[in-house]
C-alpha cells in the first residue's frame, strides 16, 4: 500500500518519496511484525486450544507440553497480515499466492484445536490442495523457467509438469518444517534464519540485476518484494520466538509451522532454482524430512513384504532426528536447539556457493 501510495503523496511533499524505498519497506514491516506480535500475543494468547501433549514421545518429555496454548501461529500470521498489506507491494499472483499459505494456517489450526486430531489422508490432501493452489499462483504469475546448479542454462518447464513438481515441494518443505516442531523454539529459529537468508539472496543477489549477471543466474525483479514479505513474516516469528524460547509460554502448533514450511517453499521457487531448498532448510530437511522419508520407506517396504530388521540403521535411527538426539545421544532440549541452530548457520553458506556459484 504504502509503496503505491508514494507516487500519489511526493507530489505534495517530497520526502513522502521514501515510502517507495525497498529498504524502508523492509525495516518497517519487520519492525512492525515484530511490535505488533510482542504486544498483542501475551493478550490473546488465552483464547487459543490447549496442547494435548505427545503421548507417544511420553519417554523423550512428549507431555511437558500439555496445558500449554497452541495454535499460536493463528494470531502471528493474523497479525502480521495487516504489515503485509501495508509494506509489502503485492501482485495479484503474490496476493494469491499468500491466500494460499494461510489457508494452509487455517487448517493447520483447525487440526490443533480439534478433539480428535485429523487423519493423516484429510490432512494430506489439505496440504496437496493448498500446495497446488500455490503452485498454480506462482506459475502465472512468475513462470515456469527454471535454472539448475553446475549449468548456465535456463529450461523453460511445460506448465503441467511445473505445477505438479512446484507442488510437491511445496507439500514436502511444509511437512517437513511441521514435523521439526517438536523442541521449544527448534522450528521457529531454524526457519527464522531460513527466512532471513532467502531474504538477503532474493534483495541482493536474484533481485539485482548486476549480482545476478555476475553469478550468471537470471535475475528475478520481484525479487525486493519478496525479501519485503519474508522479513515481515521473520519479524512476526521473531516476535514469537520471544515467549517461545525454554521453557516456552506458547507453541505455534500446525498453524504455524505449515506456514511457514510453505512460505519457505515458495521463496525458493522464487529463486527460479528448486534445488536451492537444499541449502535453505538443511536441517529441517534431514530432521523432519528424515522421519517422512523413513515412514514411505518402511510402507513400501511392508507392501513388498520385504523384512527390515530392528537391528537395521533405519530402525535404529529415531525421527525427527531432534528425538534421536535425545533419547540415543541424551542431548537436553537446549542442546538440540543450539546445536541444530549452529549446524544450519555453517552448513547453509557452503552449500548457497557451491549450488549458486560453481556454474
């Protein structure tokens, strides 16, 4: 709003040219997100459902959650809505797009505050719709050209393969980011430095035009609005993050880690190189990714009648890998965050220039 609005107001005072700055738009909504969430959060945060705890995870601390307020990613991404429309230049494919992800957030709290959980099918099926809808959005809006790592050229997709394939991805990243929310403040700060780096890399690197020649890659325009609306999103979580830090006050549940999950998803695709995923979200990837990984593996493996033994790696590993480290390493949950916070900090820098710089 505030960027449109620029045109119209400079005209009567000049400075109000500033409101079409990139990098005023980005502070403020990030300021903003993060305000807004600290004040008004602790206010509302009664309102929500009660954590039922994790019976299954009884011996890894799984019930120290019971009582709790969940669903809080309700109130974040209901608050930092109003930032959004203000700061961020929007298209209509973006607008679509972002209608998309907190239809996924919806149902995510629907889930947590329904006394009888969801069905993996109802959810999975949930999850495809809202994936290919914003799939669908970002094809028309942005295309379907995508370029790889290694190579210099760019490959035009045909659009029925993009939008299934986008989608999948879509699906896969917001399962796997939902699935990491198992340790007070793991998921949330893994994807806040997600989100903060697909943030620098869409403003400096795929949104500049001389950056990108430099790497070769092509450059993306709506690259600065996208850094716009992670960085807002970032500081709503940040804000979050604030009372979800051990031990917690609140925990965002589905609502929140889906959105994420697929906000992070579809940043990437922005990026015009899927592959990049990999770089972004490292650790969540292997953490809950793993355990959906595990899970088709072991079905499969039982529809074939093949026999894998207890005694097997696969067996033996416990996903998310966040349970593994502390039920077989006996890692205390303030170990498992900063550990997995300082993996992903060092990981992610190497594998960003070995996928976006060796070309």
């Amino acid at each position: 709003m505030l960027y449109h609005l620029s045109s119209f107001l400079q005209q009567y005072w000049g400075p109000f040219r500033l409101l079409s700055s990139h990098v005023l738009l980005l502070g403020g909504g990030t300021f903003f997100a993060a305000m807004l969430i600290a004040v008004f959060l602790p206010k509302l945060w009664d309102k929500l459902p009660r954590d039922r705890g994790k019976v299954i995870c009884k011996d890894l601390g799984g019930m120290q959650s019971a009582g709790k307020p969940t669903g809080a990613g309700f109130f974040v991404t209901l608050l930092t809505l109003p930032v959004l429309i203000v700061f961020v230049p929007l298209s209509v494919g973006d607008m679509l797009a972002l209608l998309g992800m907190y239809a996924a957030m919806l149902f995510g709290y629907l889930d947590d505050k329904a006394e009888i959980p969801w069905g993996e099918l109802k959810k999975g099926l949930l999850d495809a719709a809202c994936a290919l809808f914003i799939a669908f959005a970002i094809a028309i809006d942005h295309g379907t050209s995508i370029w790889f790592p290694f190579v210099k050229a760019v490959w035009e997709v045909p659009f029925w393969l993009y939008v299934p394939s986008a989608a999948f991805l879509l699906w896969f990243t917001m399962n796997a980011t939902n699935c990491s929310d198992g340790v007070d403040g793991l998921a949330g700060s893994l994807t806040e430095i997600t989100l903060i780096m697909l943030a620098v890399m869409l403003y400096v690197v795929f949104g500049y035009q001389p950056v990108a020649n430099y790497f070769l890659i092509p450059a993306n325009p709506d690259g600065a609005r996208w850094a716009i609306l992670l960085m807002t999103v970032a500081g709503g979580f940040g804000g979050y993050l604030w009372f979800n830090a051990e031990p917690s006050k609140i925990l965002m549940g589905d609502a929140g880690s889906r959105f994420l999950g697929i906000l992070v998803g579809a940043a990437v695709l922005i990026t015009g190189n899927p592959f990049l995923i990999f770089a972004m979200s490292p650790i969540v990837l292997v953490n809950g990714g793993g355990g959906l990984a595990k899970l088709v593996l072991l079905r499969t493996a039982k529809k074939l009648r093949m026999d894998i033994g207890e005694d097997s790696a696969i067996r033996k590993v416990r996903f998310p890998l966040h349970d593994h480290c502390k039920k077989n390493l006996g890692w205390s949950n303030a170990q498992v965050l900063m550990r997995f916070v300082l993996l992903q900090i060092v990981i992610m820098p190497i594998l960003l220039l070995i996928l976006v710089k060796v070309r």
